[in-house]
C-alpha cells in the first residue's frame, strides 16, 4: 500500500506543480476502501520524492466488497495482504489522487508535461504472480532499468522460499503521466488476484489507461487476459465454504472444470485444447486430437449399438454433449456429473436457453453422484463413462460398479480411462506423474482389461477392448476403451 | 322394504366412485356422507380450470385435475370420492385404472333415481341449463352399465334406489391386510416347504407346545407366553410331508395361534387343486401325490385355507410386514393384484437367468420404509439384514436350515435340515471358499435420493433438521470426489459457536460470557478444556491396526501409507490401556484434534497467512521510513505515522501466532493426536458419559503413546462457586498468554438439556492473540474493534446445536445397527449444513 515517486531533474519540487500536491503539506484523498495519504519524505532541488501511502480499512473492506454485508464472506476476505500489498487497491488510490497528472494537465508547469523526466519508482511490497521475471516482463519493454527482489514468505522457516510479493524498483527517463498510467495498470495485473475488490467501473478505468502505450506490449494479451480473467465474485459458492471448514484452499474442492496437468488426460469437461497441445508434443502429424479421437471412438461403439437414449457419465462441462446432440440417432441425451458448477457451465456452453424447442427436449443435465443408484438413470439404452473412473478413489469403484452396471444396467456401457504406460511418451509429464491432478489412478491396459472383465462377468455383460489414439508398438495407445453389452454371453477379447 | 338403516361397506382406503345421472343428488350425498376434502367434484373442477362450474367444454381439463388431486391423495393413502356423473364405462375406467396404479380398491356407489325427480332438481337450479333428453340419455347410459359393474372392477357395488338413499349409511372396513392393532409378539417361520419334522423341532425350540391328534399328527402348537407364529408362505412342494405341515399350520390358525399369509407354491397348489392347468413341477408333483392319500376333506380345507390368504400383513401398529417375497414401502397395507403378485413373487424383471429362473429385481437394496419387512421365497445361505428387511428362506428343503426370527427382539432362532430333500436349480449355498455373489453389496447401496434434494432429518435430539437444496448439491460433490467411503464415514463433527462477544476493553471473548451462558441454562457445572490449535480430525480405530482419519469434510488427512501406520499406533495405544476390552468392541471411533495445524493446513499457511505477515514486513517499515522523513522536514504526520509503527507491530505478534502452530513433520514424526471424545464403540454412544470419563480415557492413550497422543488439560468449574471461575479465568489468561488458542467450555455432565432443549453442547473462548489469525493482525485497533463486537451469533448457535443433534442421531442409528442410509444421511447433511453461509469468523 505504498509507492513513492522521484524525480532528480532540478528544480525538482517541480514535481508537485505537475502532481497539483503542494510538498509542503500532508494530504488526505478518501478512496471507497479507505484513505490515501500523500507527503513528500523529501523535497529539495535535486530530488524530490512523492509517497502515496492507502491506509486500508480492512473492515470496511470486507463490507465494500459484499456490498451486500458480510454474510457468506470467507474468512481469506478477512485476513489477507490487502492492506500491506500494492495491488488494484493502491492503483485506484494512485488514479484518484494523481488524476491530472495522469491525463498529463498541469496548470503551472505546462512545458514539462511531455518532457521525459529522469524518475525512480519504488514499491516496497508489490503483489506479483510470476515473481520477479514477472515485474521485469512489464515494466523493461516500457523503457525501466527494473530491480526487482523477491520478498521471502517467512525468514524463521527458509523452507518455505519466497513469497509473491516483491520489492520493486524502476528507474527510467519517461513521462510523468505515462509512469503513472503504467503504474496504475500493472499493479492490478500484476497481482492477478481472484478478487479485484473493486467495481467494475473501476476495472474499465485501468483498462482505457492503457491506451496508447498498452498495443505495443509485446505482452499485451496476457496483461488483457489477467484482466478480464478475473470478475469480481461477490456471492462464494457452498463448497467453498466447504473448503474452508478443512483450512483448505477456496478451490481445492472445486476443481470439477480444471484442465488436466498434461496430455490426454483430464475430466469429461477437459479443454480439447489441453489435448491437442500435449499431442502436438508427441506427434505433430497427427490430424486429430486425442479428445476428439476419444469422442470419435466413443460415438462409434454408440452407433454400432444402436443406442438411441445415451447417458452422458460424468460430462463434466459438457465436452462430449455437442457431439452428441449433432447426431439425430440418438433422441435423448442426458448429461450427469456430481459438480451442479460443471453442469452449470454445460449449460451454457450449449446455449440451453437458447436452444429451439424440439433440440432442448433431447437433452438433459442432471446432478447426481455416480457412487449413489439413482433411478432417473434407469431405462436407458447407453451409458458412456469418458474420463471418470479414473477421480474415484479404488475403494469406491465398487459402489459405482454397481450404480452404473447393476442399477442403470443399459444395455451398453463404454468406458474410457487412459492408458498409464503411454505416460512415458508425454515429455512434459514427470515421470510417475499423473495426466490430471485429481486422477486417483492411472491403468496399465492389463489393469484396465482385469477390471472390464470382472465387472462384465460380475453384472452380466460381455466386453471388447479397443484401443484409443495411435498405437505405440511399445506402449500401445494413448488412451483406452470398454465397450460392455448385457447379456451377451461370452466374454469377448 | 324396511325403514331401518342401510350400511354401505366401504374399504377404509379406497376410490368411491359416485354414479348417477344429473340431478340424481350426488353432490348432496357426498355432503352428507364424506368429509368435504374427501371429495372431488367435476363440476368444481370445471370451476377451477374455466370459471364456469357448467362450462361443458372444459370437462376434458376438468377431468385431467381430478385425476391428478386423485392420485396425489391415494398416493398418500387417503379415502377419495368422485363426485361425478360418470355414467359412462369409459369414465369408470379410467378411475378403476386410477385405482389400480395406486393399489387400492375402487368401489361404485351408484344413485338410481326416477328420471322425474332428476329433472325436477335440476330445473330448480337456475345455473344448470340442461338440454332436453340429456338426462334420459344419461339415464339410458346408466342403465346400460349398471349389472356390468363388478366386471368393470369394482370390488364393491352398492346400488341405492330412490328409497335407499335417505337411508344410507357408510360402514368404513379395514383392509384384510392391516392387523396394526396385533401386537405380538411373534415367531416369524421360513419357507418350510413340506419339511414337517424340522418345524416341529423348531417350534419346539422356539418354546411352543405340540399338541397331536389322536393318529399322533400334530395339529397345533401352543406358546406357554401367548407368543404367536406368522408363517412367510410356501409351506408345501418340494418337501416330504407337505400335508403334514398343512395340518399343523391350519390348525394353528384356525386356533389362533399362528398368522400365515400365501407362498407362490400355495398360490399354484389351490389351481391345481381346482383343476386349473399348470405346470407340475419345482415339488409340486410331490404335494398332489402326498395329498393323494389324504382324504377329500382334507384336500377341499387344505384349498380353502390357501386360497383364503392374504397377501400379505401390516402389524404391529405398521412397525412389522410379513409378505412371502417381501414389500416395498407404496405397496404396503394395499390392495391390488399387483401388491398380491409383488407379494407372491416379488420384484421380477421379466428375464431369466441361466437356471432358468426369473430374475429378481433386488427391491430390498433400496427399501427405505419404516416397517421392518420380514419375507423368504428366495433362499440365502444365511439370513442377512437389508435396509430393515430379513430374509427368512434358509433353504430347509434343500439341506440348508429352517429359520424363525424371534420378534421384536429380533432374535434368530434356527434347526437344521435333517436331510437334502431337493436338489436346487441354482445352487444357493456358496461352494467352499469362494467369495459370496459379487455385486451383491445390499446394505451398502446408498441412493441419490437418500441425500439429495430438500431433505429433513428426524432427530432425537432437535426434532425434524431441514437441509436446503444447495447445501445438499454442494455436499454431494464433495462426499463423492473426496470423502472416504460411506461405510467407514460414521461422523462429522459440528461446528462450534463461540461465546458472546465481551464488552472487556481489548477483547472479544472471555471465559466471563461462557460460564453465564451456561448458567442461564441451568448447568450448575462446567469444564474447560484446553483447545488444541490443529486441526479438527475424526478417528475409527479397529482393533486389528486398520482404521481412517478424517478431516471436519470427510477427507482423509494422509495417504494411504501414513493413515495406516497413524491408525496401527492409536490402534496399540488402545490395545495397551486395556480399552478395546474394556468397552467389550472391537474399534473405536474417536472426536480429535490433530497437530500441527501445518500438517494439514500447509498450503493455506503459505498462501494466506504468512504471505500477510510477508507483505506487512515489507510494507510498513517502508512506510514508517518514508514518513520519518516527512516527519523529519516538520510535515504533520505523526498520527500516521504512530499508526503505522502500531501496525508493525500487530503483523509481528500475527506472524508469531501462526508460527507456534506450524512446525515440521516426517511421516508420523512430529504429528500428534490430543483425542478428547469417545464417540462410539460398538453398539454403544457415550454422548451420556461426563467429559471427565472421556479425558480419563485419553489421558490412558496419551499414556500408552506419550509421543502420538496427547492429553487435553482440562479444569472443573463449578458455577455457583465464584472462586472456581476466578481460577479458570486466570487460567484461560495464563494460557492464551503462552500462545494457546483458547479453552472450550462444555456442561460437565456432557449432553445435557437447557431450559430451552438442548444446551450446546460446548462454546470456544479463544485468545486475544489467536484471534488474529481470524479477524486480521489489527482487528485489537480499538476502532476496528468497536465494529467487530457487532457480531450476532444466533444463526451459528442454531446451526451448532442441529449439526450437533445430526451427528448424535447418526451415532445413535449406527448403534442401534440401522441400515447404511440411515446413518450415511446424518453424516451427509452434517456436511451440507457446513456449507450454510455463517460468518467464517465465529
């Protein structure tokens, strides 16, 4: 919550004729989340330096943001770096007490507003996801020498490394009003919060002082896209109080639509992009990604079933229900998945609400929990399970076994979890590691295949083993299939 | 003719179809004979669907809400009356059909007026503007039905003519099937197929008396307690002496001394014995030829005995069903040809299997009724308990045994069978050494509709406990991605409240406000337990080393590995303070906290609070710097800069907070248990135990593993006795002074019941420093200070005391051994009232 600013050019007082802040006086400027003071430390001919000093009320902070009172705030909205670090907070500050300054008005020193000013920046404590390289990525393509030193999280436990925080310092020969513009927009983007804990008229501010310097940034794309990514979220979702009752991080329960670590892994919803980059690393002749394949293979053993009304296992955020709906065969499609947050975003990505009135009556989201029976799944000629088995810790397989094979019982069910030995051929994959970081498990196709058969001869149905994605001599196929059908005699290889 | 009254029999639960032409006065006879909820007139219906009671075209809508109100009350199982013309068959279909879907009976009440005295009512109604002839159309409709009624369905016609309907009464008849009112207790016998030598030596040991005729038959048994035998069916075929079993049974019920409802074997042996054209076979070849040598009397009682069954008995107040292939809940206590063909043969699903038998839907994995359902018709190796459902068919005939459940003490009684009498189409004793049927895991089915949705929660302790929707939604992603499995998920803890807020200058809690809650409730004693600043963990503990570990969520707090050595060490612990024998169990269920608070809490520690204390260190020194210097040119700053110093300060005394709750630890090395609650043992709640018991018992872990486990201190506190307050005061100052979070105070007696229900069940009184790490490092400024006192703590009291009630209750079922869903809907909806928003502070 403190920047100072300095300027060497003689006489440098100058510089509050172009702040419009007298040196000689502490000032006060009330800002929503609290009161910005501004005071010279030091004014002389040679070097005259401005602090703006937000004293944040962290009580009020909370209330602000909620706008609506405190109920359902986490506690991280209580107890965290907002009133220490520089972040969006202070730029807010920086914006309203140096409005002028920054469109470059200055009554009484008009000449020296387009002169570039030799001038030093510092912020003891700036918020800054990606460290250091981070604050040198921003700042040296806009002309800075930039010092930048990584604040350690706790000296009494070295082990710990450092934190995200560091000590900032610019010097340069720039305009005063660029600096400041440029102060303003980084702060925000780079502390890449979750929470702005600002409105977002504010946000809109920062994004127009970028105008005119921001289109040159050879960055420019991640600093729009830390913008946008981040809208403020004023209502918390349950789970993540959840999260909060085990002093776990907000997300750590709400994972459902996170891309997977690497490669052809990943939940139902996991971006095809994420496949096609991993695959790009294995093959870049390859005309399909792995997801598509997947799909591909999945639609295939569907059609050759004959299933008309097909359950969606697992859909995540929908990756395979569009595929699905495209094709008129199969006249009902119902998406399940265990996060109502994942079928929220199902839903949107398929337009439901939008969707012509015949197209929404063959589709359906439902939550339900896959290691539960549920009757609504009953009666149905497929099931597709795509990616699932795989999050389910081995001591509740049998629960989904029989929710899934015994209660639904369709006719058909097709399985796909990826195959572990191909892991060796995803370069970006630590060894050992697994594709998703929520996987539980990862199957060898002996593993994959010893389980098909127990659960076909278990339930009732016969299994073919197929595999999914170019087949390495060696490790066979990125990822794997099961294709069940009840009462089918034999098991088939 | 005569003047008196007429009684109409009406079956207690049925649909009483009226039918009369208009103007037959139907309407005034269901004013006069039913309660007005209980009927459901057309004409109103067109009222409701088209503001006009006599709108003809919106009879179709009309007669679409009818039956829609319809079905919703016989669903519910209440009496309903149609109070409409229907003089139509197609009309009275498709109320037989509404009947039918709902298993209960439909009865016809038909008014039989003069054509005369229609048109004359009629005409005195000026909103009613009948056409010419349509009442004598309706007439000739009436007319036409009339002798045809029975076949249509109804099982019961009354026909009332111009005479009988002043006359009429209606006579309300239970259902055959409802003995609520019989109370046992009872001896409920398996299928015996014709094993006559087995019952009798086991109703011998169930105590009864044989009595014999004079051929040396037995014809009757006699319990010297008044205790009666309920029979599940298939008494005959298969066996060696069918007859005599039929004998002794008959003999029995016509006594009074057993209860006995049909078989699938009884239900083929009366067609059969009447001629009827069935398959021979499964045994019943052996019945006719056994039957044979009796006399024709005999056979001719033996058929009117089982065709006058009844499908099946609701007893005991509703407590206690006895079906042949069991019951689900919507069939219970009605009738219907369905609840008799489910009754007789089960939940079948139309295909075979590879013996040639029908496939049986397994209906008992998701019965969910109150009634305890006793059954046999399919043999089991031994009888198991699902859901509140048993299983009595122990295969006698083919040489497993003959079983009885003693009821209510549900007591297991059995002989076994003398010989292999018949050789089973599908073996139904498993062959040596193999596992029992995969896929059979019956008790453990849990179904999405055993949590999801609006649920309400019966509890002992706090009555009826609602849990919202969302919250439900939330808790079910959680409970399937990262809890540890159901079966071995018994508890979560509740949420604690703190004590009111104090008026003390520089605090917000204090021992003070705890002790007065307490006293307000009336609890003359309290303890004050030492809390430990770790992390909240529930621990099952088998005698055999195994066990989990489980945060406040369900998660398992290590791998697989590491849970396994934790639960092996408390798991010896316990076996070395004698524990596991002297609770008579063989695994303990444990509340704890689990320490450090890093183990489990790491990333949290680094991402947000010590990455506060980091941003404070670098930020203010700067800060106090830059304004001494302004300072220094003789700028006012000083207020500022005096606050700046006092924040430095607050962020050192944070950073030293979170510092003592955080050290290192290598596999068990540096990890350590402070259990503080016994929660259940098997069969067995302590909730009733004081915490003085239940710290005793962990002061002996703590002794037998110094280095795992650690004692909780703990300080008596008896709250008539101000000295004893002082003491505890000071020491809650002397603690939280050396950095402790802070004492818990809890009703000495443990569950204890305030003056208004349920005290709670412990309120925390934290520290001035650890408060902190919650409400922030300045949050002692005194301006923040004055605002935070503000806090209302009503919603999280409320919330405190129904998890509270859940949690109890679930360790309440799983004592008394109550299905898997039972419990599992008590830990579920602990866990979705914990994502209630409730200020994260308190």
């Amino acid at each position: 919550m403190l920047v100072t600013l300095t300027t060497t050019r003689p006489p440098a007082t100058d510089l509050g004729f172009l702040l419009h802040k007298n040196p000689a006086r502490a000032q006060q400027v009330e800002v929503s989340t609290g009161t910005a003071h501004v005071f010279y430390p030091e004014a002389t001919d040679q070097r005259c330096t401005v602090a703006l000093l937000l004293e944040v009320d962290p009580v009020g902070l909370v209330r602000t943001a909620r706008a609506g009172g405190t109920e359902g705030a986490a506690l991280a909205q209580y107890v965290n770096d907002r009133p220490y670090a520089a972040s969006s907070l202070l730029a807010v500050a920086l914006g309203k007490a140096f409005a002028s300054a920054r469109r470059g008005v200055s009554r009484e020193r008009p000449e020296l507003v387009d002169v570039a000013l030799p001038l030093e920046v510092h912020v003891p404590a700036l918020s800054c996801r990606g460290g250091a390289e981070m604050a040198h990525r921003f700042f040296a393509p806009l002309g800075w020498r930039v010092e930048a030193t990584a604040v350690p999280l706790d000296e009494a436990v070295p082990g710990w490394g450092d934190s995200r925080y560091v000590d900032l310092r610019l010097t340069g020969d720039l305009r005063l009003a660029d600096a400041l513009n440029q102060l303003y927009v980084a702060l925000p983007v780079l502390d890449d919060a979750k929470h702005h804990w600002i409105g977002a008229d504010e946000v809109e501010k920062l994004l127009r002082a970028g105008s005119g310097w921001l289109a040159a940034h050879p960055d420019r794309e991640l600093i729009t896209r830390r913008y946008l990514k981040h809208r403020a979220t004023l209502t918390r979702r349950a789970i993540e109080r959840l999260a909060e009752v085990d002093d776990a991080e907000p997300d750590a329960l709400d994972d459902a639509t996170a891309p997977p670590v690497t490669a052809a892994g990943g939940p139902g919803g996991a971006d095809v992009d994420a496949d096609a980059a991993a695959d790009a690393d294995v093959d870049a002749d390859r005309p399909l990604p792995l997801a598509l394949q997947r799909h591909g293979a999945v639609l295939a053993a569907l059609r050759s079933a004959g299933a008309q009304r097909v359950v969606d296992l697992g859909c995540g955020a929908g990756a395979l229900l569009p595929a699905l709906l495209a094709e008129p065969t199969f006249t009902e499609v119902l998406g399940v998945d265990v996060s109502a947050r994942a079928l929220e975003v199902a839903a949107r990505r398929l337009r439901l609400d939008r969707m012509p009135e015949r197209q929404r009556a063959r589709v359906r989201l439902l939550q339900s929990g896959l290691t539960y029976t549920d009757a609504r799944l009953r009666g149905y000629d497929a099931a597709v399970l795509v990616e699932v088995v795989e999050h389910l810790d081995p001591d509740r397989l049998p629960a989904l076994e029989h929710a899934v094979f015994g209660a639904a019982a369709p006719a058909t069910v097709v399985v796909t979890t990826p195959n572990v030995e191909f892991n060796v051929r995803y370069t970006d994959l630590p060894a050992g590691a697994f594709r998703h970081r929520d996987h539980r498990f990862e199957w060898t196709r002996a593993e994959f295949s010893g389980w098909a058969t127990a659960v076909g001869e278990r339930y009732g149905y016969a299994v073919r083993l197929l595999g999914v994605g170019t087949e390495d001599p060696e490790v066979g196929s990125p990822s794997q299939l099961a294709v069940f059908t009840r009462g089918a005699g034999e098991v088939a290889g | 003719m005569t003047d008196g009254p007429r009684t109409l029999v009406v079956p207690d639960l049925s649909l009483v179809v009226l039918i009369g032409v208009s103007g037959s006065g139907k309407s005034t006879f269901a004013r006069r004979h039913f309660a007005s909820t209980q009927v459901l007139s057309s004409d109103a219906c067109r009222g409701l669907v088209a503001d006009d009671e006599n709108d003809q075209s919106a009879t179709p809508e009309a007669f679409a809400l009818l039956h829609h109100i319809a079905g919703i009350r016989l669903r519910a199982g209440r009496l309903t009356v149609v109070d409409a013309t229907n003089v139509k068959a197609e009309d009275r279909a498709s109320l037989v059909r509404l009947a039918r879907e709902h298993d209960v009976l439909p009865v016809a009440i038909v008014l039989d007026v003069p054509e005369a005295e229609c048109l004359a009512r009629n005409a005195a109604r000026p909103d009613r503007d009948l056409a010419p002839g349509v009442v004598r159309r309706q007439r000739a409709d009436l007319r036409r039905g009339l002798r045809g009624l029975s076949r249509e369905g109804f099982r019961k016609v009354h026909v009332l003519g111009p005479d009988d309907v002043e006359r009429a009464v209606i006579g309300y008849e239970k259902q055959y099937n409802d003995r609520r009112e019989d109370t046992g207790p009872f001896d409920v016998v398996g299928d015996v197929h014709g094993c006559r030598a087995e019952l009798e030596e086991l109703l011998g040991e169930l105590g009864y008396e044989l009595h014999r005729d004079e051929r040396g038959r037995a014809v009757d048994a006699v319990h010297p307690a008044g205790r009666r035998a309920v029979f599940v069916g298939d008494l005959v075929d298969r066996g060696p002496d069918s007859p005599g079993v039929l004998r002794l049974v008959m003999g029995m019920v016509a006594a009074g001394h057993a209860l006995c409802v049909p078989g699938n074997h009884e239900n083929k042996l009366v067609r059969a014995l009447r001629g009827r054209d069935v398959q021979v076979t499964h045994g019943l070849e052996r019945t006719l030829t056994q039957l044979e040598e009796e006399h024709q009397d005999f056979r001719r009682e033996v058929e009117e005995f089982c065709a006058g069954l009844v499908s099946h008995y609701v007893l005991d107040g509703g407590a206690l069903v006895v079906a042949h292939a069991g019951l689900t809940e919507r069939l219970q206590g009605r009738s219907s040809a369905r609840v008799r063909s489910f009754a007789l043969y089960g939940d079948t699903t139309g295909e075979t299997d590879e013996f040639g038998l029908p496939v049986r839907y397994p209906w008992a994995q998701e019965y969910r009724g109150r009634a305890m359902v006793l059954y046999g018709h399919t043999p089991v190796p031994t009888p198991e308990w699902v859901n509140n459902t048993l299983c009595l068919d122990t295969g006698c005939v083919f040489g497993g045994r003959l079983t009885a459940l003693r009821y209510p003490e549900r007591e297991l009684v059995g002989v076994p069978a003398r010989q292999t009498y018949y050789d089973p189409a599908r073996p139904f004793l498993p062959a040596e050494g193999t596992a029992p049927p995969a896929g059979a895991r019956p008790d453990g089915v849990l179904d999405v509709d055993d949590v999801l949705g609006k649920r309400v929660v019966e509890t002992r302790l706090a009555g009826r406990v609602t849990v919202r929707e969302e919250n439900a939604a939330a808790a079910l992603e959680v409970m399937s991605r990262f809890a540890v499995a159901p079966e071995q998920l018994l508890y979560l803890p509740p949420t604690m409240s703190p004590s009111a807020t104090s008026s003390r200058p520089g605090l917000l809690e204090h021992p003070t406000e705890a002790f007065a809650h307490y006293r307000g409730e009336g609890v003359a004693e309290v303890v004050c337990q030492e809390k430990h600043m770790g992390s909240r963990a529930v621990a099952l503990v088998r005698r055999d080393g195994s066990g989990v570990l489980h945060t406040r969520t369900g998660r398992s707090f290590f791998g697989g590995d590491l849970t396994a050595a934790f639960t092996a060490r408390l798991s010896a612990a316990a076996e070395r303070s004698g524990l596991f024998d002297e609770l008579g169990t063989d695994w303990l269920l444990l509340d704890a906290e689990l320490l450090p608070w890093s183990a489990k809490a790491g990333d949290l520690v680094r991402s947000q609070y010590a990455a506060v204390g980091a941003a404070a260190r670098a930020a203010l020194p700067a800060a106090v710097a830059a304004l001494e210097a302004a300072a220094g040119r003789g700028l006012e700053v000083g207020d500022l800069l005096d606050r700046q110093r006092r924040r430095a300060g607050d962020a050192a005394a944070f950073t030293e907070v979170y510092r003592r709750y955080c050290w290192p630890t290598d596999g068990l090395a540096g990890v350590s248990c402070a259990p503080f609650q016994l929660l259940a043992t098997a069969g067995t709640t302590y909730a009733d135990r004081p915490h003085a018991w239940h710290l005793s018992l962990a002061d002996r872990l703590a002794g037998a593993d110094p280095e795992l486990v650690r004692a909780t201190r703990s300080l008596a506190v008896d709250l008539g006795d101000p000295a004893g307050e002082a003491a505890a005061t000071a020491w809650w100052e002397e603690l939280t002074a050396a950095g402790g979070e802070g004492v818990v105070v809890k009703p000495a007696a443990n569950l204890t019941r305030g003056r208004r229900g349920y005290a709670q069940p412990g309120l925390k009184v934290r520290g001035r420093e650890y408060l902190r790490l919650v409400y922030g490092p300045d949050y002692t400024e005194p301006r923040h200070l004055d605002r935070l006192r503000e806090r209302s703590l009503g919603r999280k009291r409320g919330l405190a005391l129904r998890e509270y009630a859940l949690g109890q209750e679930g360790l309440e079922r799983l004592a008394r051994g109550e299905p898997l869903w039972r419990v599992h809907e008590c830990v579920f909806a602990v866990l979705a009232l914990e994502s209630e928003p409730v200020d994260p502070r308190l």
